[in-house]
C-alpha cells in the first residue's frame, strides 16, 4: 500500500448543477492550501472515459489512500447510505456509502478520519444516526471561514495515525472439509438462465457453442431458435461470452429484452456499460439514447457503440417479446435499428426465439436475412450430455450425486416432454437439500415427487396459502394477469413492473413467496417475470388460468356446468319437506370467481359495459350489459353477490348483525358502490346527492334559531376509512402544513380502529375534518367559488329532517330500531357505511340517523358563527351513533365537543357548495 499523504477523498451524490459546482469549490478551496484532493470531476477532466475498473474500485482506492473523507450532506446521499432508495445512475456514491457504513462498523462509530460537509441548512433528525456524533463543516453559513476551520483540521492530524483506520476486509477464519462443504454457493441457477460468471457450471452444450462461434465469425449476427427449455439464452450467456472471450479478451457483453418498447431496452443496456454518468445534467442518459434511436437509429448506433474500445456481444433474449409485448408501429420501427447494428464492424449480434414464432421473425427480418442468421437449438438427448448437466456442478464442488439419482433422472428425461428446465429446478432444490455425506440422493429427488409434478410439489406450499386466504387467491389472480398473456393459443411470459404490484400487501407476499421458490426472476431492480416458461405448463394453477383466459368458451362452459348442478341443488331443496336439505348456497361462485367471468363474458359477446347509476365496478357494469344476453340458469347463477347482499338491506326483516356480516363482505370483495372509495386517480370518489328544496331550518337551541338552507350537493355516505386513508397517505395530505391554516394539527392523525375500507372514519377531530376538505377541495380543482368543506348544522338538519316536512327521525314516521345503529341494534360498533337502505332520508343521503356523530361547520353556542379558528370553542355534532340511543339519532337533536377531540363514535360527511 503507498504512503499515506495528506489526501482529502470528496463523496457527493450528484442533485443539482449548485450542489455540483459547490462541491468543485470545496476540492479547488482545499487544492489551494497544497491539499491532495479526490473529486470526480478533477479526475472526468483527467480521463474523460472514467476509471479503467469502474468506480467502485476507484473509490474503495481513493478511500484507502485518503488521510481524510468528507461526506457532502445531502437527503440524495443519505437515502443511498440508509438503503432506502436506489443509487439509479450514482452507482459511485452507492460503493462509497458501503465503504463507510463498514468503516464505521468496523471501527464501532468512532472513525476519525469521516466528517460531514453541509453545503445547505439540513435538520439533524434527517441525519442517518451513525452520523450524527461529529460536530459537521456548516459552508452555507460561511463558506471562507469554514473552510479555514476545515483545513485546520485537516492538517492538524499526522499522517502516520490514518493507517490503522484504511478500510481494509478482514481475513476469515479457514473453514474446516465440512464448513466448506456446507457453505457451497448452489451451482444450479434453477430455472433462472445462466449468467457469464456461471460458465465453469455449464455443461452439455460445447458443440452448439462451437457451431454459433462459427457461425457469428462469419456473419456476426445469429438468430438462435429452438422451444421453449433448451437454454437458448444460457447458451449465449455461459457458452458464447466466455468462447468469445477467449477470442476478445476484452470483449462487452450486453443483454436487453424488447419488452413494450424495445428503444429503451436497448438504450439502458448501452447505458448501463458505458462509464458511469456522474456529471449528468437534464435529461438522464439512457432517455436521450432513446430518443436519439427513434430519431436517427444509424448515427445512435454509431455514436454509442463506438465508444466501446473493444468487440460487443449484443444480446436480444427473448426475442419473441417483440411480438408479443411490443405495439405493432413499435416493433415495425425497430426493424430500422437492424441494419445499423449489423453494419457494426466490432459487434456481434444474437437474437433469441422461441420456435413457435420463426413464421412472425421470418416476416419481421425478410427471408433473406432470416435464412442465413438462423441456428437452430435442439432439446439435449444425449446421455453423456445429460450425465454432464446433472452431476459436474456438483461434483466439481466436492459433493457427490448418487447413481441411483442419476439412473432416475435420465429416464425422466427420456419419457418427459421439454426436461431440461425440470430438471434444472429439480437440481437446484436438490442441493439446496442435500445431504451432507451422500450429497444429492435419490431418496430426496422421490420425496419431491417425479419429474413431471416437481412443479406442482415445490409450488405445494403456495398452493395451499392460497387456497387458504380469499386474499391471496385474488393477489394470484392479479399477479398471473400481469406476468402471464397468451398469443395465438399460447401461453407467454411478460415483464412487469414490480413498484405498482406491492402497493397490495398480498400481492406482495405472494411475490415473495414465488421468488424463494426461484418461479420469479428480477430482469432489472424494477421488474420481475416468471423465471421459466415451462411454469405455464406445469404449475397447475397458472396453467388453468392461461387456458381460461386464452378461451372464453371455455370459460363460459365452467359457468353453464356450474350453474346447472346449482339449479339442481337448488331443485333438491325445493322438493325436500320444511327445507330440511340446504347447501345450494355452496354450488353458487362468489363474487371472486363471478367478476372475471362477467369480464370474459362481456369480451366474448362483444358488448361494453353499461353505466349504472350507484356502481363503478367493472364486473357489476358488464353484469348489466349481459343480463338479458343470457339464458337461465345461467344468468340467475351468476346474478351478482353484491347485489344480491344490497337487495337484502331493503328488508327490515334483515337483523343488524346479518348487515354487519354484509358489509364485511363487501369489504373483503372490493366494496362496488359508487361514493365508497376511491376514484381511478386514487382520490375520494364521493356520490353527490343534489339538494335542490330550499327553506328554513329551525334549531333546538336556546332559544331557538332559524337559519335559511340554499341549494346544495351533500355526500351520500360519511367519510370512509379508504377515502379519508388517501388524505393521510398522500404525500401532500395530512402532513401538508397548507391545509391546517388557523387549524391545530396533531403531529400523527388518530388512531385507526375498525378500519375496513368501508366503513365511516372515526378518531377524526373537527381540525383533521376540516383539513381534509381544504385538501379535496385542492385535488377536485373546484372553480367559481365552489368548495368541499364541512355541513352546517342547519343544512345537515335539512337533509335529514327531509326539509319542509320535518320528520323526526330521516325516515317517515316513528323510531324503527331496524333502520339504524344505535344502543339498540347490539352491535356495539361502527359497521359499514350505507347498511341501513330504508333509514335513508328521502333524496337518498345515508347513515343521518346512527353509527357515528358526524362534525358540522358551525360553533355549538355561536351557531351562527362558521369561523375557522383555533379558538377551542366546541363545534356541532349531529346524527347520534352507535354508542347513543334513539334520542341522539333525531334529526334535530344537537351535540357538542372540543373541536380538537377524537372519539371512536365522531366521523363526518362533506358538501360542495
């Protein structure tokens, strides 16, 4: 290691042109006071195409050599050093992050040589913890003065105290026969393909690598077909690069899949191998490499790829994405890239295909060029191949494979369709399982079943959780949308971002659960796919979902069978004596299995969703298009469940806890009703019911008041969890200080109880309430004075006293238990909004009389006054609630509390006025 110097090493996250050039000041301020100084913008000037090694090596040798590091504090760069965001293109500032975190790990927080720089005002709560023990270099106060206090300190420490402190990794202890064996990296990838670094474990292919070498050195472009499982693209990773290499020791390999726009794949993966774009400004590279492709392709293909200083192999793997994934223009366009990649003299090019779309590449590329790019890849048969495949990696690594194994798994090949992948899976469990003496057994390969149900059995466990929980199966559904399609009857793979599938926690475990059983593969940070086709094959479950979507009539047929044995059920029970027999219920789908059969319904006849008031549900829009296209028992069968739940509310016969029950449901399948939850931008989807009547509405005040009512649109429903959840969640909702003028904000909202998507929000102050309105009145981008704000009082009382004809209680007559949730419905609880259809007042606003109290505009004593002010006078409740009997829930009765108060019986509604 050389001599340690007084060399001060600069790590910055590149966020603004300022913060550049002020950290450039910082480097030139010290280089003036004869400080050696590691900046990667002196060294850009140096070496215009970046360090030979990349710049992570760079840094961990400026690191090393460095008597002192200074840190430029910056939210960019602690999000890096904290792990909780990407580096995207600072892949420098992620390698120096690791460094230190490492450095101050090994040195238990008491490294010497790290200082913060801050070049702006940062609160020190935004400051990882680990940093925060140094007293930092404010430059932004004073920037002269500072820096003289900074290079005091710099050059006040000797030089010969740093080397104990060089970030250095420390020596393990060796492994004993047996720890080696154990800690072994699996040399099976499973169904993942291979990759260039996994060369020395793939086997069986030296001839076909031999003939495509042969083949690019004389055209330099392959077109590598053959089906699905014969390793097509592990082939050119494991096989191609390093025969190439051998050839081109410095040769480039880059891999990109066409994907929905086949511009920008390329464009990143000539991104990402070209040095490291630390001085970036405006537009990110790879999306000027993009446009600059779909512009002139030739001079794009020219200027990048002559940056490369040695030959490339480009891959595109998987080729058939292009037609699959691709818009048609699109891919049409992309032919025009063709010529130019080919015309390259340094590059070789391989495309990857399944063989069931040779006729679409064939039409794509011209026959000419078709024909003398083309090698064809064959299933492997050979058993010394075979032998190869199965036992080297193992065997390399010192762990044994039975013969016995070895004897079953070639016969399984032998008398299995499209093996090698199954094998491949097979293989890779193997040695994650294996034994420590014997190593791969046979005994282990028959507790996971024969080759052909290996899927099947590793996906067991899966299988059963989702049987198990109604919220997997639709996290199933979902996600097998998204990673699956079919083209011309055939089932394929797609890619898909990963960001927009975790906002539902399912969804998310079930990602999870799929990658640990290697049936998921990570393209990119951002993305997953299914890690092999064959899964669509041999996963039952994902192969019933293919074929149902490929197949609408088929679909339909499942339907007409079901609904005919439930007709039948039904039929048994009719004839049976007092109903005795029961049961038909279990032969009807639920609205989980209803819904995507309407959809495909809908899409097999041709027909568009019908508008429905009250409803934005899909499955219940195309249940209204399809109603009088299907015979019985077909339409009664799947006569929707939410509405069948919905038409039970209009009894009063139906007990409170049958409604409770009704609106679990409808929460745990989506509730359908318009005004419930949220809108296709993610904001409150609120039903507006217009109020037209106008009058005067008089108060139990003392003495009494009389206030007149205008025209206006209240809510259907109280605020539910879902909607008011989009105010807390949103980055510019309840912390936003904007919505909270003359408003006491609490520094966390209140607690979440009974928090089903839809039911009222409750634990909400009249401040939170109010906060909320000023929000969506905001986001709803209200014009001509218009705005979402709270109810008076008096026009609340309207509402519900049904106007001029001032009834007691929202609906016409005396109290009816069964019309609301108070004391006397026993639930003891908020239930859904909306449950109680016949307690609605009669232009159809729900929920005015029970379940919560909800907050209005105005001043309890003061009701004339609708101030906003943190004054503390208490505001006006209305609408009784669950935790209040009958006499709370009169349409004129009148309540108050502190406005900053939170309960589990206040919510509120909203108007737009």
């Amino acid at each position: 290691m050389e001599a340690l110097q007084h060399q001060v090493f600069i790590s910055y996250r590149h966020e603004s042109d300022e913060h550049a050039a002020a950290a450039r000041r910082l480097g030139e301020q010290l280089q003036a006071a004869n400080i050696r100084v590691a900046l990667d913008q002196f060294f850009l000037e140096a070496h215009p195409g970046g360090p030979n090694n990349g710049w992570p090596r760079w840094c961990e040798e400026c690191a090393n050599k460095s008597s002192h590091i200074l840190i430029i504090a910056s939210s960019a760069w602690f999000s890096v050093y904290e792990g909780s965001e990407s580096p995207g293109d600072s892949l420098g500032a992620a390698a120096e992050a690791d460094l230190f975190r490492q450095a101050l790990w090994d040195q238990k927080g008491q490294n010497e040589r790290i200082r913060l720089v801050y070049l702006d005002n940062i609160e020190s709560n935004k400051v990882p913890i680990r940093l925060r023990a140094w007293e930092p270099f404010r430059l932004f106060h004073d920037f002269e003065t500072e820096s003289e206090r900074l290079i005091k300190w710099i050059q006040s420490r000797p030089v010969d105290s740093i080397e104990k402190e060089t970030i250095q990794p420390e020596t393990p202890p060796p492994l004993t026969a047996e720890e080696a064996t154990r800690n072994i990296p699996n040399p099976y990838p499973g169904l993942v393909t291979f990759n260039p670094e996994q060369h020395r474990y793939f086997f069986g292919r030296d001839e076909d690598t031999a003939r495509v070498i042969e083949k690019l050195n004389e055209t330099h472009f392959v077109s590598l077909i053959g089906p699905s499982g014969t390793g097509k693209s592990s082939l050119v990773a494991a096989g191609l690069v390093p025969a190439l290499r051998d050839q081109h020791p410095t040769l480039t390999y880059l891999s990109f899949k066409p994907r929905t726009n086949p511009f920008q794949q390329l464009a990143k993966a000539l991104d990402g191998a070209l040095p490291e774009n630390r001085l970036s400004f405006g537009t990110p590279r790879d999306e000027r490499i993009t446009q600059e492709l779909e512009k002139g392709p030739g001079q794009a293909i020219e200027d990048y790829l002559g940056q490369f200083q040695s030959p490339v192999l480009l891959l595109a793997d998987q080729f058939e994405e292009l037609y699959t994934q691709t818009p048609p223009e699109t891919a049409s366009r992309f032919r025009e890239l063709l010529e130019p990649l080919r015309q390259q003299q340094d590059l070789y090019l391989v495309l990857t295909l399944r063989d069931e779309f040779m006729h679409r590449l064939k039409n794509w590329m011209g026959g000419k060029l078709f024909d003398t790019s083309l090698v064809s890849l064959d299933p492997i048969e050979g058993k010394e191949q075979l032998c190869a495949i199965i036992a080297r990696p193992a065997e390399d690594n010192g762990v044994p494979v039975e013969p016995q194994l070895m004897s079953a798994l070639l016969k399984a090949t032998q008398a299995t369709k499209g093996a090698l992948p199954l094998i491949a899976l097979a293989l890779h469990q193997l040695f994650e399982q294996r034994d420590p003496q014997k190593g791969l057994t046979l005994d282990a390969y028959q507790r996971m079943g024969e080759l052909e149900t290996v899927v099947e059995n590793i996906a067991a466990d899966i299988d059963q959780a989702i049987n198990s929980e109604p919220g997997l199966e639709q996290a199933c559904t979902r996600l097998f949308s998204e990673l699956a399609t079919v083209i011309d009857d055939m089932p394929t793979r797609r890619t898909t971002e990963v960001k927009p599938l975790r906002a539902y926690p399912d969804i998310g475990r079930l990602i999870e659960a799929l990658r640990a059983q290697g049936f998921l593969n990570d393209p990119d940070p951002k993305q997953i796919e299914l890690a092999h086709e064959t899964l669509l094959s041999n996963w039952p479950r994902l192969r019933e979902w293919c074929n149902q979507y490929a197949d609408k009539l088929s679909l339909r047929r499942q339907a007409e069978h079901a609904s005919k044995e439930w007709l039948r059920a039904v039929e048994r029970e009719s004839a049976e004596p007092d109903g005795k027999v029961r049961g038909s219920d279990t032969f009807r789908w639920t609205w989980e299995r209803q819904r995507p059969t309407l959809k495909g319904l809908l899409a097999l006849n041709h027909l568009l969703p019908r508008d429905v008031p009250g409803y934005s549900d899909p499955g219940i829009l195309a249940w209204h298009a399809l109603e009088h296209n299907m015979d019985e028992p077909l339409r009664s069968f799947l006569h929707p469940e939410p509405l069948r739940l919905l038409d039970e509310l209009q009894s009063d016969e139906t007990s409170h806890q049958r409604r409770e029950e009704i609106g679990l449901r409808l929460n745990q399948m989506g509730d359908p009703r318009r005004g419930i939850g949220l809108d296709e931008n993610g904001l409150p989807d609120i039903e507006w019911v217009e109020v037209n009547e106008k009058g005067e509405a008089i108060l139990e005040a003392d003495p009494p008041r009389t206030f007149p009512v205008k025209a206006m649109r209240i809510a259907k429903y109280p605020i539910t969890w879902q909607q008011y959840h989009a105010f807390l969640k949103a980055e510019d909702g309840y912390h936003n200080p904007r919505w909270w003028n003359r408003l006491k904000q609490k520094k966390e909202p209140g607690k979440v109880l009974w928090g089903f998507a839809n039911y009222p929000a409750i634990n909400v102050s009249w401040y939170d309430a109010m906060a909320f309105c000023h929000w969506l009145s905001h986001k709803f981008s209200l014009i001509d004075n218009t705005t979402v704000r709270l109810p008076t009082e008096w026009e609340w009382q309207w509402v519900a006293q049904a106007g001029t004809e001032t009834r007691e209680y929202p609906w016409r007559g005396n109290w009816d238990t069964q019309r609301a949730n108070t004391t006397e419905s026993g639930i003891g609880r908020t239930v859904a909004v909306g449950l109680y259809l016949k307690g609605a007042s009669p232009c159809g606003v729900m929920d005015m009389a029970g379940n919560v109290m909800e907050w209005c505009l105005n001043k309890y004593d003061a009701p004339e006054d609708t101030t906003i002010d943190e004054s503390g006078y208490a505001r006006v409740l209305r609408g009784g609630s669950w935790v209040r009997s009958r006499e709370n829930a009169r349409a004129a009765n009148r309540y108050r509390n502190h406005p900053g108060d939170r309960g589990y019986y206040r919510g509120f509604r909203v108007v737009c006025v």
